[in-house]
C-alpha cells in the first residue's frame, strides 16, 4: 500500500473513528428502535383517527417540535466538545449546561403554550398544544441527557432508556385510544414518557458519571448562553424547515384530511432525517480532539460519510418512488389516497439533509457556528418565500417542492463553505456522486411507467457507478468492514469489560 493510501487507513481504521463507531453503533440503534416504535404508532394513530385528526395531532406537535431546538442552545453540541477536552470539569460543565437548559426549556414551554392561546381557534387543536408545551420541557431534559451520555462516548444508556420509555409511550397509546382518551389523551401520554425518561436519566448521569446541580451563576450562565445562542438561532431555523411546512400549510389551507396526509409525509421524513445527525453526535468528541490535534481525521470521515450518503440516499428515494404508493394505501387505507407519492419524494430530501448534517459537524467540531446557521437561515428565508404561492399553485405537492428547494439552498451553501474550510474535495466528495445519482434518477424516471423494470435498471447504473469512478475507495471498503467487525465485537467487549468504566468518565482517542 502506498503511503498517502496507508495513511488514509489509518485515519479510517483507528482508534477514534472505532470510537465514532461505537457512539454511532448506540445512537442509531436507539433510533432504529424509535423508528419501529414510530412505525406501529404512526400506523396505529393514522388508521384509527383517520387523516383530519391525525393532521391535527401532528400539526400541534409541529408547534412544540419547532421550538425544541431553540431551548437547547446547542448546549449538546457544547458538552460533546468540552468533556472530551476537560474531563476534570465535567461536573461544572454538566451543572452549568443543566441550568441553563432548564431555564430555556421553561422559557419557550411558556412561549409554546402562548402561541398556541393567542394564534390557535381551535379549540381541541389549542388543548392539545397546551399540553405539547409541556412535553417540549420534559423532552428537552431529556435530550440533555442524551448528549451527557454521548459526550462520555457512553451512547449505550442512550439506546436503553429510550427503548423503554418509548415502548412504554407505544403501549400507553394504544390503550388511551381503545378506551376512548381522543386527543387529549395521547397528548398527556406523550408528555409524561418524556418527563419520566428526562428524570430516570438525570438520576442515572449523577449516580455513574458526575454530580449534576441547578444552580444559579450570572457569568457563568450568560458565558453558555453566548456560546450556545447562535447555536440555538441556528437549530430554530433547521427545525422550522422540517417542522414548520405543516404549521404554514394549516394556516394557509385550514384543517382537513390532506394536512394528515401531509403530516403523513413528513413524519418519515423527520424520523430518517435524524439518523445522519446521530452518526455526526458520536463523531463529535472524536472530531473535536483530531481538530485540535490537525491529523486529518475530520477530513477524510466528512469525504467518506458525503459519498456513501449520496450513493445510499439515492437507492433509498428510488426505491421509495416505485413502491410507496402501493405500500401506504395497503396499510393506513384508501383514505390516505396519494400519501404514498407524498412521501416517495420526501425521501430523497434524506440526501441533503444527511450531506448538511455532515458538513455541519465539522464545523461544530471546529467551534465554527456562524456558517451552519447563515445557511440554515437561508433556507428557512427560502422556504417562506416559496411556499405560500406554491400550496397555492399545488396543494401539499407544494410544499414538498418547496422544502426540497430550501435544502437545496442550504447544501449548495454549505459545500462551497466546506471547500474553504477543511479542503473538501468537491469533484470526488460530491460531483461524482451526485452524476452517478443523477444517471440513475433519469433511467429511472425513463421507464416510471413500469417500476418492476425501472427500479432493478436504476439500481444496476447506480452500482456501476460506484464502481466505474471508484467512489468507494479500497481503504474506505477496508475500513467500512473494520467498522463492522467492531459494531459486532461491542457486545463483546462489555462482557469482557474492554470498555473501560461508564463511571471514570474518561475519554478515548
């Protein structure tokens, strides 16, 4: 092996990025097993209320789920850089970070509960949305936690606590709807999961980590929230472009059944959405260290992620066009009628959402924070701008169009930016890729009006090329393996105890 391929295995294979992959291996697990807890209540909830309602639900959820990000303040993204470069401060930087985040969580619960009394006239929509203002406090505790866990690369509580609280969320549900709870009902449910994972795990952080307290410190609060506000500025407008088309479409073509089947559409999309963001949430205290150390690592992850997240993204929205259709209308009903399409074209906003996301990390990582958010801000403006003429125009099919333009707008930013900062290949990383996607999309879209055919012909010309401009190199192929063989050696490992102790709170190269 030459040294500059030597070299690059080396980046790919050692210890940090198997730290990366066990943070990652922990994160995505505990969201593979939200996604099937999702998928039966989705299926369950959408059935049984049918579209207008279940539109409804997820609308006023959409109001919480906006303003979540803002009471984070990128405080996650804050203790994923600071514990791994201070373990001896972590318990200042878990107490400081905790009290903040009470107070901004208090904060835009009350400011949630505020909008949905002074903008909402419906009255069931309004009660719902005075009871997500309180699961949007409860929740965020919760995700402080989570980041806590990732930060001393312990993700594995992650994946357990959120198994339970959400199956137990799941069970709750179905119960409340069988004995008649309505909206109401499930609402509560969903706010007190959230409140109970929030305090087992806050119990659980002071018990094996570190000491946790709420304590009130002028410089050292105003110190986070500078840090964390453009941080929080920018997880606003991301959020509003994911959660916010279904709020604009409610206020610009009421409450009805093409909301649900709308919300329908962007409920997968959010669910998916995030998985590149947990890959990106355990690399973080791995980035951070090689940044600080130059050793190139940060580079050679974001080329690699981007090329197989194109090549990826692309099979899963091609796939998704051919057989979505068929598959919603079979399982939630004929009611849902052109929901399946809907959602075909939301996945393949799975690929600049997933590139963002990556890009994005690195600049986290670098403490870099103006540019994610001019960018993010961006396609929030873009989105505005667009969608109200093009529901008019096209009905929810437009604001599908005109989410996918707002990602557009923020990737195409992003990229340029990347290409200056870390010396992002971009013919590589990105053109080559996205012609391969491309070539694949047009043989596809080609021969639409047979999918049995036209699928298997796409699929086969992404493949090719794949391996006609070797878009996977034998390094990243070599080091795709090591990643796997150390996902199946974890369970292993904790037997064995080569972990180390959750407890020391000690970071790993």
């Amino acid at each position: 092996m030459d040294p500059e391929a030597q070299e690059k295995s080396n980046h790919l294979t050692g210890p940090g990025i198997r730290s990366i992959a066990r943070n990652a291996f922990y994160l995505m697990g505990s969201h593979w097993v939200n996604i099937a807890i999702r998928l039966c209540y989705v299926v369950f909830l959408a059935r049984w209320l049918g579209p207008e309602l279940y539109g409804l639900f997820n609308y006023a959820m959409s109001w919480y789920m906006v303003m979540l990000p803002l009471a984070g303040l990128g405080l996650g993204i804050i203790m994923g850089r600071e514990i791994p470069r201070n373990p001896d401060r972590r318990s200042d930087v878990l107490s400081g970070t905790f009290s903040l985040r009470v107070i901004s969580s208090a904060f835009c619960a009350l400011l949630c509960a505020l909008s949905g009394l002074l903008l909402e006239e419906n009255p069931e929509a309004r009660r719902v949305l005075l009871v997500f203002s309180t699961a949007l406090m409860g929740r965020s505790m919760a995700y402080w936690a989570s980041s806590a866990f990732t930060a001393f690369e312990s993700s594995q509580y992650i994946l357990l606590f959120h198994s339970i609280f959400r199956f137990a969320e799941l069970l709750f549900s179905v119960t409340c709807i069988l004995l008649g709870g309505g909206l109401l009902g499930l609402s509560l449910i969903h706010s007190l999961s959230w409140w109970a994972e929030a305090m087992f795990s806050l119990l659980w952080i002071k018990r094996s980590f570190s000491p946790v307290a709420f304590r009130i410190r002028k410089k050292e609060l105003a110190n986070y929230f500078s840090r964390g506000l453009l941080l929080g500025i920018f997880a606003l407008s991301y959020a509003f472009v994911l959660q916010g088309p279904l709020i604009l479409y409610r206020y610009t073509a009421g409450l009805g059944p093409d909301l649900g089947k709308l919300a329908l559409a962007m409920q997968a999309l959010i669910l998916l959405a995030s998985l590149p963001g947990f890959l990106t949430a355990g690399a973080l205290p791995v980035l951070s260290r090689s940044i600080l150390r130059g050793d190139g690592k940060a580079r050679f992850f974001t080329e690699s992620t981007i090329r197989v997240t194109i090549i990826a993204g692309t099979a899963l929205g091609l796939t998704g066009l051919a057989v979505l259709p068929w598959f919603v209308e079979r399982i939630f009903g004929p009611s849902y009628g052109n929901a399946g399409s809907l959602l075909g074209w939301t996945l393949w906003f799975l690929v600049p959402v997933a590139v963002n996301t990556m890009i994005r990390g690195v600049f986290q990582a670098r403490g870099e924070y103006a540019v994610p958010t001019l960018f993010s801000l961006a396609g929030a403006s873009v989105l505005l701008l667009v969608i109200y003429p093009a529901i008019s125009l096209m009905g929810p099919a437009g604001v599908i169009g005109a989410l996918g333009l707002a990602l557009v707008v923020e990737t195409a930013g992003l990229v340029k930016a990347a290409r200056q900062a870390v010396q992002l290949d971009i013919r590589t990383t990105f053109l080559k890729p996205s012609l391969t996607a491309l070539a694949a999309a047009v043989v596809f879209f080609l021969g639409s009006g047979y999918p049995v055919a036209a699928l298997p012909a796409s699929m086969a010309v992404l493949i090719a090329g794949t391996v006609f401009l070797r878009l996977l190199s034998p390094e990243e192929i070599f080091a795709a393996r090591h990643v796997f063989r150390s996902f199946s050696s974890l369970s292993r490992e904790e037997e064995g105890g080569e972990t180390g102790q959750p407890s020391s709170g000690k970071s790993r190269s």
